[in-house]
C-alpha cells in the first residue's frame, strides 16, 4: 500500500546531497542520513484543547528516538476538538485521517508517532496510518486528573451532563453551577471518565498499537513523560524490525480492541472508528461482529459514565494491561504489538492487585455477563443501531414500547424541545431525524435528545430517544444511536411519523417501528431526498457526496482500499 518515492527523479545521488544541505539547519551530520527517520506528528493546538500540553511530551519522545538510534522530526498535522469544533469533529475525522496519511506517505520518514487525544484524533491518524502502512506508534497527551466537588469525583464531561440537566430541573443554584464549571476540567488531558477519547486509546492499546499502560496514565503524571519516552524507543525499533500497522492491526487484534471496547463499557463512537480502521485495511468487520462480542465478552471495568471510577482510577489498577490480564482467556494472545512482543509475553509480567477490584473485575465475578454495547436490528434500523444498555438510567425502559413524539432536524428539536406545548410524557419515544452522517452533515453527537424541561420538573430523569446521529461517549440513557441508513438517505427512521408505536427491547435486539408494511410503503413513494441549501462547496460538498453510513465507519468511499466494497 505504501506510496511510490518518486523524489530522486532518476539521480538518487543529487537527490540526498540536496536533502543533505537542506537539513544541515537543524544541525544535522551526514551519517544521521542513515539512520532511522522518526516523524512526529504534532498536534498541538491551544484551540484543541486536550492537545494544548503536548510539547514537552515531544521533547520526550525526541530524547527516546535519539537514546534508539534514530533522528526525530516534528511535523504539524489537523488538530480538532470537541469543544470548538463547528458543525461536529466527526465532519472532520477523515479529513485529519487523509491529511496524516498523506503527511506519512510524502515525507522521508521511516516511521511515524502519532499523538492523539481528543477524541476524533487517535481514530483519525490509525486510519490514516493503516493507509500509509508506514511503521507508526499511538500516544495520547493522556487523560485529565480527577475533578472533586463537595467531597465527590467530577468527570468530564458526564458530569457537565448531569450537573446542567439538574440545574434545568431547577435542583441545582446558579452558584453552585458555576462552582461546578470550575471544577469539572482540572488539569490539562483529554476528557477523565471512559467517554470516546479514553475508549478508542484502550481499543488502541489493545489493538497493539500503543506501548502497554499508554491508555491510561493521567496527562499529570510522570509516568506519562516515561511512556512518551519509551514510545520513542519503540517506534525506532519497529521500523528496524520493519512492523508496519498491517502487521499489528489484523483481524485477530481488531477482536481483542472490540473486547476491551466491550469489557470497559465503552463509548458508541469507538464502534464506528474500529469499523473504519479495518476496513482501510481490507479487513471485513461488520456490526455483526460486535454484536457475537458482545454477548460472551463481560463487562469488567467500572467506570463512568457506565460506572462508578475514572481514568486515574483506571490507571492505579493497572490500566488496559491490567484488564486484558483478566480477558485474556478471550484474547487472541499471541498477536504482535508494535513493542515486538505478543501479548502473551506482555501479559506474563502483569497482575491485578486484589484491592483494585473495585475498578477492575475478575472474569469470574464481573459487573455484567455481557458486554457494554448492544446492537440493535428491526424494521426501524434495518442495517443496525447501537444502544450502550448500562448507561440507561432506568432499565424499565431497556423493554418498552411508546409513542413517537418526531424532531425532522437537530434545529427543530432545539426549537421545539421544550415547548409548554409538545405533546409528550415519559412514555413517549423522542425520534430525531435527518442527524446522520449525511444529514446533518456529520453525525454530531446530539442522540442524547433533553428531556423536555417540562418532564424534568416532573421528575423525568430518562426516555428512550432514538436517532440516526451519535452521543459523546461521556453521556448517558435510553439512547438509541447511529440508526441505519440514515433519514437523509431513506432510511426507514425518516419515515416514522408522530403518534406511531415503536418497540425496543435490548434483550432481544430489538427496534420496530410497528406501522403496517402497506403504509410504510406508501410513505416511501412519497420521500424525497432532503434539498440542502447549506455546504454547496469545499470540503463539506465532498463529504456529504462520499461519507459512508454508519455501520460501515463513516468513512470516504474513495478512501477505501480498491478491493474494499463502499
Ligand atoms: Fe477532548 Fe473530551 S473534549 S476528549
């Protein structure tokens, strides 16, 4: 897969000697022209801000690629976050993926590190990586520490969540509100519950692309200065074994990340990452996949927003090492990490300490049998939707059956959410269309449709609410997700009207939309597609004509390998 160099143009001996002179600013010997060049692919950026505090984990790094024997070389890539990113980061997920592939594929380096952290980053730059299929090692800049408010943990952001509903339901002060904002992100990171950032570094650890425990460590901690080290270390050596994603990244290893993915309970999101980072590399996961998974892989790891601890809990137990010691009878033990050694090797040196059961389960004794992603199938999802069962508030609603209440677009829900007037009640299902990849475009993360602020003041505190867009890995409830094909396409979600019946239940898998076929039908004939009059150019017009649906990754048909069906 990797590019053609077509940089000597006939006369390989004026194509170094011009380099050469060219490279002498940064003080550079000739001899340092045979030895392994390591690119950095920086992303720091005070806008992103879980990317803000990098830089001296970059000076790190450099020392452990110069201790390895290789030369280090900084180079900038995208860098987007979830705060102050508009419409959503996902619009942007591929377009960091093809501008970090194509920056590892046209530049003379031999192997790459490639800092994520905010949560489109890591998935973005494997994908983009997988393409390249130039050696290349994950790092994030590490989760933030723990908040603390009157005397109990803060996590970001499911606490932002909850604090801000409760202080719409009026159970909250205003000064207890503003309290809480300055508590709720407390050192530099990427966001500290298991939400989509802190998933998709454990799906990547454990895929074999990070070294062991870089998922976890805090951002604050010495010992992530002490991975960034290693991870300099590492990536020398794999270029000198000649490791490449392709070899790391195998179908086997995408079984162990969708088990830790599983095992932690975590974020929705990291299921349409995984998807697209296989299918880059030819590799044909699908749903289905997740779904057998999820049935025989148990949920271990007790953390938020599912459960009760944090990343720097997380870490003190050991981390994604820690856990995997505990799955690994359902590992694929003997895959290759970008570290040369298989799991099997690394997991010989680790144990999980007895008082950090709390946090980290036992196979024999784990929070749930199953794991914490459900896919659903029926009539109203007939490709797939996602729900992440232990994040619903009130399991009464895991089987229930209510009236649609319909929101065509995310501008009408926001305009008509709390209306004194909206027909609804706690019974109702809150549908949300036209929010997909296509639709909105981008699938943003707003499945976690409000409670109508007149149900909140009634003591509402969960509905079930199904949509074809995602929810932010740190949120929470009876939420259906990632419904496919999305209304903007067709799909049968964009036909549901108000007052129709649907019918979930989790146990079974279930999604109905209970209207007679006929009618159904009848209102197929009269869909049109949506006529847009926003993002007629530019790389939005690009995106909205490519971007595959959600049960197969959200990426680009163009980016596929040529033997990969779109
Ligand atoms: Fe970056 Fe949450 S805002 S991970």
């Amino acid at each position: 897969m990797e590019k053609k160099k077509q940089t000597s143009y006939g006369d390989a001996g004026f194509s170094r000697f011009i380099k050469m002179a060219f490279q002498r600013h940064l003080g550079h010997e000739e001899e340092d022209f045979d030895k392994p060049v390591i690119g950095i692919c920086n992303t720091f950026s005070e806008v992103n801000r879980c990317h803000s505090h990098i830089k001296p984990m970059i000076e790190v790094m450099k020392q452990g690629v110069l201790m390895a024997g290789g030369i280090p070389l900084e180079f900038p890539t995208t860098s987007i976050g979830e705060m102050f990113t508009s419409p959503t980061t996902m619009l942007y997920r591929n377009l960091v993926a093809m501008d970090t592939e194509e920056m590892i594929a046209a530049q003379p380096i031999d192997g790459v590190i490639l800092i994520g952290g905010c949560d489109k980053m890591l998935p973005a730059q494997l994908m983009g990586a997988a393409s390249a299929n130039k050696p290349a090692i994950a790092f994030t800049g590490g989760p933030m520490a723990n908040g603390e408010y009157k005397g109990k943990t803060l996590g970001a952001c499911s606490d932002c969540r909850h604090f801000w509903q409760e202080y719409k339901a009026g159970t909250v002060s205003e000064e207890e509100i503003q309290e809480i904002n300055s508590r709720l992100a407390p050192t530099a990171g990427h966001c500290m519950v298991m939400g989509s950032a802190s998933t998709i570094a454990a799906c990547a650890e454990a895929l074999g692309m990070m070294v062991p425990g870089a998922a976890a460590a805090p951002a604050t901690e010495n010992e992530r200065l002490r991975l960034a080290r290693e991870t300099g270390k590492t990536i020398v050596t794999a270029v000198k074994r000649g490791l490449r994603p392709s070899d790391i990244m195998t179908e086997k290893a995408f079984s162990n990340a969708i088990r830790t993915l599983l095992a932690v309970g975590g974020s929705t999101n990291a299921v349409i990452h995984l998807l697209a980072i296989a299918k880059r590399l030819g590799i044909g996961l699908t749903l289905d996949r997740f779904e057998t998974l999820s049935r025989e892989t148990p949920f271990l790891a007790n953390l938020r927003p599912a459960g009760d601890y944090q990343m720097e809990d997380f870490y003190r137990a050991g981390g994604v090492p820690a856990l995997l010691k505990e799955l690994q009878p359902l590992l694929y033990d003997e895959e290759m990490t970008i570290t040369g050694q298989t799991w099997k090797q690394i997991l010989e040196r680790i144990k999980v300490d007895e008082v950090y059961r709390p946090i980290i389960k036992s196979l024999d004794e784990p929070l749930h049998k199953e794991g914490g992603i459900a896919v659903l199938k029926g009539n109203l999802a007939p490709n797939g939707a996602i729900i992440k069962p232990k994040a619903v508030r009130d399991s009464r609603l895991l089987s229930h059956r209510g009236k649609a209440v319909v929101f065509s677009s995310i501008e009408e829900m926001e305009k008509r959410v709390n209306d004194p007037e909206l027909e609804v009640d706690e019974n109702s299902v809150l549908i949300l269309q036209n929010a997909g990849p296509v639709g909105a475009p981008g699938m943003p993360e707003a499945g976690m449709i409000p409670i109508p602020e007149k149900l909140l003041k009634q003591g509402v505190r969960d509905m079930v609410r199904i949509s074809d867009c995602r929810m932010s890995g740190t949120a929470f409830g009876t939420v259906v997700l990632h419904a496919a094909p999305e209304a903007a396409v067709g799909g049968p979600i964009g036909l549901v009207r108000n007052g129709d019946w649907i019918e979930l239940n989790v146990e079974k898998r279930q999604l109905i939309l209970d209207v007679a076929e006929e009618e159904l039908e009848a209102r197929r004939k009269q869909w049109r597609p949506p006529v847009y009059d926003d993002y007629r150019r530019g790389y939005t017009k690009l995106y909205r004509e490519h971007v595959l649906q959600a049960d197969e990754g959200c990426d680009f048909d163009f980016l596929l390998p040529p033997n990969e069906k779109a």
